[in-house]
C-alpha cells in the first residue's frame, strides 16, 4: 500500500510539473516567419522594440541619403523644360530627268516645298513665357506648339531668332505665373563637374515629363567655327551627359539647379540616328545671355562694329623696308583717331602677324578669323603685332556701330 501510495505521488507532481512547462511554453512569443516595413508595432514584443526603431531610423536616414544635388537640381529644374513640336516648311530640289530641259524648267521649277514634322526642347527663363532654344529647332516653322511638364500646350510665337549663333526665343501667353530657371555663369565651369541635360529626346516628352541624364563637363572653349550652313560655334561646352535626338535647345545644367548651356549638337555613331556616343556639345550660357538680351530688345543680333584700323598685305618691298623676314602677316596703314585702336596703342606701321592665337598671313587671314568668331561690338581681339623687330601683344577692344 506504501508503495502504492508513493508512486501516485511522484505521478502528480509530475503531472503538476507538465502543466506548469506546458502552460509557460505556450505563452512564450512565437518567432515570425518573415519581418516586413509594415509590421505593427502591437505585434513587437519588448525584446525586439529597440531593433524596429533601429530599421526605420536606418530606413529614414537611407531615403535621405537618395536626394543628392543632382535629383534635387532636377527637382527645380523640371518645371521649367519644354517640348517644342513644329510644322516646318522645307524647299527641295526635284530629281527628275525632265529638269535638264530649260523649257520644262520654266514651267515646273525644280526647288518645291513640303511640311515636315520636327521637335526639340525649351526652357522658360521668365514667369511671363520667354523660353529659349536653339534656331535650327524653329527654322522656318510654319507652327510652333509648346508643351510643359503638366501636359498644357501653347502655340508659341517666334519672338526672334539669330541663325549665325543658333539661338531662338520664343513667347506663350499663359494666364498664369509659369516655373522658370536660374541662368548660371558658364566662364566658371571646372572641367569634371556634374553636368545635367534635359531635353525631349525622340518626343519622349509626350509621355508626361522631361527626360534627364547625368555627366560631367568633359571640356570647355572647343571653337567649331564657322559651319558649311554659315553657323558658329564657338566656346563650347562638351558633356557625356547623354544628348539624342530632340534634346536640342533644352538646358544643361549644373549640380546648383542652374543654367550654364544650351544642348546644340552631338558627334554620333551614325548620321541617321542622332544617338548619344558621349560627345554631346551645348552653347555656353554667358553667350547666350548676350544673344537673348538683343533678340528680346532689338528683334536681331548687331554684328556692326570699328576697330579704326586700316590694313594692306606685306609686300616684298615692304618686308625687306623694314627688316621683316617672310611677307607673312598685314601692315597697319591707318590709325582713326579717337578709335579703339588708338586708344589701344596700334600704330601705323605694326604688323599684325596674330589674333586670337590665328596665324595671319594676309587680309583674307583676318576677315576669315573675324567671321570664326562671330566678333561683335564689345568683343576683345587679342593681337600679336611686331613694332621695331620686337613681338607685342595688344588687346583690341571691337566698338559697336548702332
């Protein structure tokens, strides 16, 4: 019976012993399967409260480390850029064996006309609706329709354009204050900053916003001169940042949210598909602030000016007179009084052998290096002359004609 007795003892405080594990082990936490971002805090136990506040924290500090310059640059920026869409009118020259006749050609000229669609980019550098682009994106437009990132469309008037720098301002009347950029100082660029273009590459803007690529300023000062269509470009400045087609005339902007350059041009693989290699150009804006100041107040550019100095090739007589050893370069024959040149300190009988690190060999020399410049009233010529056998270097400040 004792033994009896002992054993349903130790039987109940077994069981007793059970129930107590078992009721503890079923109150314990259990582990989840997975933790999400949106796990509510109700189902965080203590123990695990210090390393959900350390995720969002971390969660926190990670979104603000994704805004940079550059996406914050292109926050106030976007706003701003345009889509231009154009109906231009465009002459071409029938090819047609009929044509070789004088008599045909008299009665069905060979040059005809036709619409063609193109497109290019904007920005608004005002609340009241001037945009700027570049003039081979409007030459000869016939319509011009803007669209802004909201998706509203303007027709656009041409305000005026100048076709020797590739520079166009444009005009849309809109009944309310419209976003504009900051122009920025492009003589201040560094050679391996962040470059931002933005643009309407391949009509892309349709689809609701501006699109934008990132590089660096590869080069600045690349001088293209004057072009086969009578174009100059010069100073320009050269980005990686991609440019395709469609993206002319829109802004290329710095880490700052400012404007230092209009995208004109790129070197491409291929002559049809205008795609980005990584050689992409744009207009510096320092030149262009000057351009747009002119269009908006004068309706034109004004490439009038005086130097008050007149030239004549060396001759051979003249070389040998005074002691020159090559005919190269031009002989000063006159110095106006009162002229920038005399103010300056030219005088009769300098030879001007270099401007602006042009060799010059004769008159057509310096019309030519003057044309590649695109010089005009209030521009410096840097010329290197030779006075009593010694090399001088004289700036020439151009003085404009109104």
């Amino acid at each position: 019976m004792k033994k009896f007795t002992s054993y349903l003892i130790i039987f109940i405080i077994g069981l007793s012993a059970g129930i107590l594990i078992w009721d503890k082990l079923k109150h314990q936490d259990q582990v989840p399967l997975f933790h999400t971002t949106t796990q509510s805090m109700t189902d965080v136990s203590t123990t695990d409260l210090n390393s959900v506040t350390l995720r969002k924290v971390n969660s926190q500090l990670l979104n603000d480390s994704r805004r940079t310059l550059i996406t914050e640059a292109v926050k106030v920026v976007s706003p701003a850029v345009v889509g231009i869409n154009v109906l231009q009118i465009q002459q071409y020259r029938s090819r047609n064996w009929l044509f070789d006749d004088p008599f045909f050609r008299h009665f069905f000229p060979e040059t005809r006309e036709q619409v063609v669609k193109g497109l290019g980019s904007g920005f608004l550098i005002s609340s009241d609706g001037y945009i700027v682009t570049n003039e081979h994106v409007v030459n000869q437009a016939a319509q011009i329709v803007v669209t802004l990132p909201d998706g509203k469309k303007y027709d656009a008037e041409l305000v005026a354009s100048d076709y020797i720098s590739d520079i166009a301002l444009l005009k849309i009347d809109a009944k309310e204050q419209l976003p504009f950029v900051t122009l920025g100082n492009s003589d201040d660029l560094m050679i391996g900053e962040w470059a931002i273009a933005f643009g309407n590459p391949f009509g892309l803007f349709d689809m609701g916003q501006p699109s934008v690529s990132q590089g660096i300023i590869s080069a600045t000062d690349r001088d293209f001169g004057r072009q086969n269509d009578s174009r100059v470009y010069k100073d320009m400045i050269q980005t990686d940042a991609a440019i395709n087609s469609g993206n002319s005339g829109g802004p290329l902007v710095n880490s700052l949210g400012e404007v230092i350059g209009i995208n004109t041009f790129i070197f491409s693989g291929s002559e049809r598909t205008g795609t980005s290699i990584g050689l992409g150009f744009a207009i510096p804006i320092n030149r262009a602030k000057k351009i747009i100041r002119e269009l908006r107040e004068y309706g034109r550019v004004n490439r009038r000016f005086r130097t008050g100095l007149e030239i004549e090739d060396v001759t051979y007589t003249l070389a040998r007179y005074l002691g020159l050893r090559t005919t190269d370069g031009v002989i000063i024959s006159d110095v106006e009084s009162n002229s920038p040149a005399s103010r300056a300190g030219f005088k009769i009988g300098d030879v001007v052998v270099e401007i602006n690190d042009q060799t010059i060999q004769n008159k057509l020399d310096v019309w030519e290096v003057i044309d590649n410049l695109d010089a005009k009233g209030g521009d410096i010529l840097n010329l290197k002359i030779i006075r009593k056998n010694k090399y001088l270097k004289i700036p020439l400040r151009l003085e404009e004609i109104k």
